[in-house]
C-alpha cells in the first residue's frame, strides 16, 4: 500500500495510506459536508486547485458509476479521506473510487482525523496545502505548500472552459431527468422533454452537466460559449437570455468575465447568474466580492428567500461572496445565507436578471431550489 | 410567524403503560413537548395512565390525570377542562396535541374525532388533523393516495377466483408472492408462497376462506434494502430531512427490531434525492400541517426501485434515534411548530446561533441494535418478523461503522464486549461452545442465518470463522455487502490480535 502524506502551509502534517494515483499535488485545503455525491463533487470544475476533504467519515461505499459525472473528468487536486470503503455496493456502480482516482492521476489520502483537519480550517480559514502518494520528507512537503502561490487573483476558469462554442444536446440523448426503475407506477413524466422553445447562450466557467440538464428540462435551447467570449459574440447567437455558471477560483481575476457580464447588464438581455456567475454578476453592478474564512461547501446550507418567507435547503460550493455594502441601490438582495447572513441571492430592481450564489441544479444536493430555472423561463416570456 | 395567540390550554395525551413496541419513547417526546409548550406560556393539561413517567412529574404540566387512556375517560377530561377554562376567563381555546404519545394517542384520537367529542366541545387537533392521520393511517387509502401523486409501491391485486389470481401473479412476475384473503379473523389462509405450486393451494384456499371469496396478492420484498426518513414541516410548508436511515437487516422484520445505521450508507446522491423528494410528496399528500414524519421505503438491490412501505404521521421510536443521533430535538420542534412557529423561528439547540430550518450533516455514523428478552417469554417465538419483538435498544456513536457497532453491542449489557473475541464462551440452545474455540457447526450457522432473530448479528461471526464466504453469507441473509465485509474486517483484526498473542 503506498504512503501519503498531506502537509499544511502552517506546518502540520497528517500521513496516512494513499489511495488512486501514485501523484502529488498543491492546492488550498476546503472540506465539504455532503454526506453523499462525492462522485458529483470530484468532477465539478469549481474544485479546480483545491484539495477536498469529506467531513463524512465513509467514503466510496457506492463506488463510481458512469450517470454520476458532472463534466468530462474530475477537477480536485487531491481527496482526503477518514475511511475508503474496502467494497463497492450499489447496482450503478461500474468501479471504485481508488480505480477511478488512479485512472485520473489524482491522489487520494485516508486514515487521517478529518474531523480534526476540519475544525482546523474552521479556525484558520482554507489554507495552502500539498498532498503525496510518493515518497517525500515532511519538511519537504510543508516547504511545497507554503511555496505554493495560492488560489487569490488566479484566473483558472481558463483552464476549465470549453474552448469552442457548442450547442448543448441536440439530439436530445444526455437531458433527460435520472429516474429509478418502476413496478407499480410505470408513470415517469419526467422523463420526456418539452420543447426546447427558448433559445439562450450559457457562459461556461466551469459549467457542470446538470445545470445544462436542468435547462433542456425547462425547455431552453442551450447555447454553450467559453468563459473569454465577449457580449457582442454571445449576442450574435440572437438569445432571448443568458445564463452565467458556476466556475472556479477567485472572481476578482476574472476581468474579462466582469466586462462581458457589464455590457450585457447594459443591453438589458434577461440574465440568470449562479455561484461564480452570481458573483460576476456582482462586480457588474458595481459591487465587490471578498474571501469567505472557510466558505461554504455541502448539501445543507439554509437559504431564506427575504421575499417569500420560504427556507430552501441548498448545495453550495463557494469559497468567496458578495459584500451587499458594496452594491448600487437598483440591486436587491433577496436571500441570505441563515447561518452567517452572507448575501445568496440578488435581483434588480429595474432590469430582468437575478441571480444566486448556490447550486440550484444540485447534484450533488436537494432539489429545493430546482424552480429557479423555471423562474428564469417566466422572467424571460416577461420580457 | 408568531405563536398562535389563540390557544390557551394544550391537551397532550402520554402513551400509557410501557409495552413491548411502545416503550420510553414516548416518555421522552412528551415530556419535551410539554417543556416546550409551557416555556410558551401555555396551560398543559395531560393525560396518562403510566405514573412511572418523567412526564407525570408535577413541574411538567399544570394539570395531569393519571387515568385510563380511553375516548370515554378522555372525554370526561375534555369536559372538566372547558368548564375549568370558562372559570379561570380564559380567552383562548382548548387544542389537542395527538402526535407526540404514540400510536395509542393518535389512537385515542382518532376515536374523539369519530365520536364527535372534539366538535362538541371546539377542541381543535393541531399538528395532524385527522382526515391526514387517517390517509397515514390506512393501508388503501395511503397505496392509493401514493400512485395517485407518482410514486411507487408493492405491485398488487385482487382476484376471485384462480384465473385472477393468476393473472395477477402474471403481473407481478416474479416470486415470492403474498395472498391475504379478504375478511377473514386475523388474515386466517393468507401466507407467503415461494413457487407456482405453493401459490396455487394457497391462492385457492385463501378464496375459499374469505367470506367475499376474495384475495388480494402482492408482490413481496423479502430481502430488499429498507430505509427510513425523518422529516419535519412546518405551517409555511418548509419541509426538512432530520435523518436518513439505512437497515441492515433487509425488508422483513420489523424496523424496530432490525439493527439500523445512520445515515444512509449505500445510496448515491442521485439516488437519495429521489427518496428525500418522495418524503416531502408523502408527508404533503398526506397532509400531515406540522411536525415529524417517519416514512418508510424498500429499494431493489438489483435495479434499485423504491417504493414507499408506510408512514407514520406522528413522532416515532426512530424519531427518538434520529433526535439522538443529530442533535435535533424532534419532539420539542414538532410541539413548537404545531402552535404556529417556522423552523427558522427556532434556534438550533447545539450551535444556538444558527435556525432550526436546516439538515443535520453529521461526521460519523450512528447504530442502533435492539435489545430482546426472549429469555423472560420462554414461550415467544424468537424469529424476527413485522410484529416487533424488542424491549429496548442500544445507539452509539463511532467515526466509522465498525467502531459503533462495536461500541453498541457492548452497550446491549449481554455481557458481551463486541461481536465476539472476548473469551467468553456461546451459549446457544444447550449447547456451550468456546468463544475461539473450533468453528460452530456449519448446519447450526446456515439455521441461525437463514431466518432473522436476535443473534443473527453474532452468527455473521462465527459463518467467517467457520469460512463461510462474504458472498455465502448474503445469500443466506441478503444483508448488503457493504455491511458483511465491515464486519469481516473486525473479524479479520481479531484473528491479527489473536496471532499477535500468541
């Protein structure tokens, strides 16, 4: 069994048995609290240059299956571990998840005291860290995570964007809703499509699969454009709306990014923001985004639509938010975080475009917030 | 929202006498509904017959009858307490509180309701009102009421006669079956057949038995995965999952009696959102306004179909284990929400900063094994089934599966340290073998395997000793992997101790 090693910028250390690809990497140490989907989580793009650890001691029980990706290869770093399940047991799953990591070249490293690295982060925010399956010194390993230059003012949705348009699905074979075997009610109205009537650009900063299912299930047309592609590009494609994704990194180096979102706010196009999209969104409308100590990362996060009144149980994975201060007076802010009151959500005031900080697409995570992409539909046959 | 402002007494009914199937639970939900409620400055009245409760405790309740929990004492109680109220001047109204003291207070009622007591007097039920607690409630109406909003449930049909029942059969497609004939005492005839055969005389004779010449015959779901959910909803309809719930012991015995792991063990995330969603369609459809349900589901190991089993519209044994094992005290939300709170008008009782109106994620795993006595009802058949049999149960609390299981079984207070290696000799019938003895004959372990009972758990033990292979064993048990190679690791480590010793 190969040895691993993880090593903090601030000098701890924790080996245990290495697991996946004999590798070593840098990347800033964040913990998420879902207790399932970490298979969703390994593939998301926003994991970009970060090394995960599960706060759920168990992982790989269920293995890797091949309807659980969320883009063409997994994203993180490195994967920290409590405990690797010694066997798989779902019907789905087609290999594990030390054979998946392998294949991927991504190392893994389990045995350690999770729950101690995670109230480390807690207390002292998500740190530079290096992670090995070969062989190497603790001081070694310690001097490469704090050589490592860190995740602020780096651009890497350049590195996770599709370089080329693309119009997502066409032929209708990857959107369709996941649903289990029936016995009794064969029903499954989920399954079919409804037109795709509305024609939208998305921009891709790190986009996972299910936001592009969930907007063929709401009946868009999903044109897909790199994270670089300038307003007029995006509006050549003749969209009734735009989406901003989800995406890696800090949104402070994403200049382009930040001029593209303000020509479009200027245009006056329904826009629909997520996650790093909220963020850009954010910085549009004038505002400023700042580093959350550990951020916000797992299926639990309660979000209160100000609005309504209504509590929707949400999937983050955001390590920076908007400072509301920051914001012009024409942006509200219409959901907050309940446990921290960090801003969730904004809307504005004059022209047709909201957007929010979460996953409403989940996956992994519930689906309480699933009626956003319906609300976007709406907002765009208002328009 | 506020608090109702309009209630003025509570009514809460206890769960009487502590029985096999309803033990201290209840004591507990009640009690902490009735601390709840009196912080809000309302006047509880309560009823039991138990005074072997914390709940009859003077300090808890401003009044409490020690009496018969039956629709007529209660009734006498509601009589009594709506005069004492037009003395007091009180403005408010009476309510009662049905969902906290069990079965036998959602029983009970029930029975008020259909008495016509509860409207005679304006005594408001809050939490479930009762047409919600009679769509939780009746096996039909709640089957039906599940096809009708898309969800899945045991294929079933009725026949009267072979053609039909056949036919059904056909339907199905696929063995074990279960024949229930129509209106006879105690389900007389029905039973459970394993091939064509068996169904034919059984499917015949269950028509001739049945008054209406009727049975019904449904698929069964020996052997499947079960889970549980505990969900909570408040008067906005904010819905939240408390805890989710993996048996080890598949569909078959009672969810009290099987060993069950928190949380969730063996779904994906796809998989478990899907159930998470079924769990608020349920607890919508059926209507329960405010509080804790506990919904049951089966999955199909082979191609993963769930379907719903049952729910219970009221707080429950597992919600006692799931409070426990994150930390939400279901009972005392449940009695907040049912007098008009928001979750996230209640402060979370561990963080005190943070609402109530989230999901607990926990960073370990919690097991519950229950506790038997068959040794005091020498007469009792020790095969477990879906009538529950246990008297108590252990729950611990470990960063792995192993460590708490190992941790429960020690807290059982069988005198045994884990799932064995502690030196201490097996008795099993007459017979007393050495505990790192020689294996225990394979015949005695294929025996002890094949049917649930109380040392079934033990057993997966000596089936590795004695060389029974992970794969032998699931079939023996259907038991899912996952479980049978963690406990191969712990017995694997004893077999390293042990060599290491010598």
């Amino acid at each position: 069994m190969m040895n691993a090693i993880l090593a903090l910028e601030d000098g701890s250390v924790y080996r245990g048995p290495g697991f996946g690809a004999k590798a070593e990497a840098c990347g800033e140490v964040c913990f998420n609290t879902s207790m399932t989907g970490y298979q969703e989580i390994l593939t998301d793009p926003s994991y970009k240059g970060q090394i995960v650890t599960m706060t759920y001691p168990l992982i790989g029980n269920y293995g890797i299956n091949p309807e659980d990706i969320e883009s063409w290869q997994p994203h993180v770093a490195g994967f920290v571990i409590r405990e690797l399940s010694p066997v798989v047991s779902n019907w789905r799953a087609r290999q594990s998840l030390a054979e998946y990591l392998e294949k991927n070249g991504i190392p893994g490293i389990q045995g350690i005291d999770t729950r101690a690295l995670t109230k480390k982060l807690r207390v002292r925010g998500a740190l530079k860290s290096f992670i090995s399956t070969k062989d190497i010194s603790d001081e070694e390993a310690i001097a490469r995570a704090k050589n490592w230059p860190g995740l602020i003012g780096v651009d890497y949705v350049k590195e996770v964007t599709h370089k080329k348009p693309f119009l997502w699905d066409e032929k209708d074979e990857q959107s369709g809703q996941f649903e289990l075997a029936r016995g009794a009610n064969k029903n499954t109205p989920l399954k079919t499509l409804p037109a795709a009537d509305i024609p939208i650009v998305a921009f891709d900063y790190g986009m996972k699969y299910n936001i592009l299912r969930r907007l063929r299930q709401h009946g868009f047309k999903v044109q897909v454009v790199p994270a670089t592609a300038t307003a007029e590009e995006a509006l050549k494609f003749k969209p009734a709306g735009i989406f901003l994704s989800n995406g890696p990194g800090d949104p402070s180096a994403l200049v382009y990014a930040v001029q593209t979102a303000s020509d479009l706010v200027k245009s006056g196009i329904p826009i629909f923001g997520i996650c790093l999209g909220h963020q850009i969104l954010g910085q549009a409308f004038g505002g400023k985004t700042f580093k959350l100590k550990f951020g916000h990362r797992g299926g639990n996060q309660p979000v209160k639509d100000l609005v309504s009144g209504r509590v929707e149980i949400t999937s983050q994975n955001h390590g920076f938010a908007v400072d509301p201060a920051s914001l012009p007076t024409d942006v509200i802010v219409d959901r907050i975080n309940l446990n921290d009151q960090t801003v969730e959500g904004m809307r504005h005031k004059k022209k047709p475009i909201f957007c929010v900080q979460y996953h409403p697409e989940a996956s992994p995570g519930p689906h309480d917030s699933t009626p956003l992409f319906a609300e976007f539909r709406e907002l765009i046959k208002k328009s | 929202m506020p608090r109702r402002t309009d209630i003025h007494s509570v009514l809460i009914i206890g769960a009487g006498p502590i029985i096999i199937g309803q033990a201290c639970e209840f004591d507990y939900s009640v009690t902490q509904a009735c601390k709840a409620l009196r912080e809000e400055g309302y006047r509880i009245v309560l009823v039991n017959s138990n005074p072997a409760t914390i709940m009859t405790d003077p300090e808890f309740a401003d009044r409490t009858y020690i009496e018969p929990i039956t629709p007529e004492c209660v009734e006498k109680i509601i009589v009594r307490e709506v005069e004492e109220m037009k003395r007091m001047g009180a403005k408010g109204k009476l309510v009662l509180l049905p969902t906290l003291g069990g079965q036998t207070a959602l029983n009970t009622a029930m029975a008020l309701t259909k008495r016509g007591t509860l409207e005679k007097y304006g005594v408001e039920m809050i939490g479930a009102k009762a047409d919600a607690i009679e769509r939780g409630e009746d096996r039909q109406i709640f089957k039906d009421l599940m096809l009708s909003i898309g969800l899945d449930v045991p294929i079933s049909g009725t026949a009267h006669n072979l053609d039909e029942a056949r036919a059904v059969a056909e339907k199905i497609g696929r063995l074990p079956l279960i024949i229930r004939p129509a209106y006879t005492l105690g389900g007389t005839g029905g039973g459970i057949a394993y091939n064509r055969d068996e169904f034919e005389v059984m499917a015949k004779r269950g028509i001739e038995l049945s008054p209406v010449s009727e049975i019904l015959v449904e698929e069964s779901l020996l052997g499947w995965k079960e889970y549980e959910m505990e969900v909570m909803r408040d008067k906005a309809d904010n819905c939240v999952i408390i805890c989710s719930i993996e048996n080890f012991d598949p569909m078959g015995v009672h969810t009290g009696d099987s060993i069950t792991v928190a949380p969730i063990q063996t779904l994906t995330d796809k998989e478990y959102q899907i159930m998470r969603d079924a769990s608020f369609a349920v607890i919508r459809a059926v209507g329960v306004e405010t509080g804790g349900s506990n919904i049951q589901f089966g999955v199909s190991p082979d191609n993963g179909r769930m379907v719903i089993i049952e729910m219970n519209p009221r707080v429950s044994r597992s919600s006692a284990l799931a409070s426990k094992a994150t930390g939400f005290p279901i009972a005392k939300i449940a009695a907040k929400l049912a007098v008009g709170y928001l979750l996230d008008e209640i402060k979370n009782d561990i963080t005190r900063e943070t609402p109530a109106s989230f999901e607990p994620t926990i960073d370990y795993v919690v097991t519950k094994i229950p506790r038997f006595a068959f040794e005091k009802f020498p007469q009792a058949d020790p095969t477990l089934n879906t009538q529950m049999k246990s008297v108590g149960e252990a729950m611990a609390i470990g960063r792995t599966f192993k460590e708490s299981l190992q941790k429960c079984l020690r807290s059982l207070e069988i005198g045994r340290s884990g799932l064995g290696g502690d030196g201490k000799p097996w008795r099993i019938g007459a017979d007393v073998y050495e505990d790192r003895g020689q294996p225990l004959p394979r015949e005695l372990i294929t025996q002890k395997l094949s049917s649930p009972n109380a040392e079934r758990i033990f057993f997966i033990r000596h089936a590795m000793r004695a060389g029974f292979s992970v794969e032998e064993i699931f079939n023996l048990t259907k038991i899912d992997r996952w479980f049978l190679v963690q406990i191969k690791e712990i017995v694997d480590f004893e077999e390293e101790l042990a060599a290491v010793k010598n």
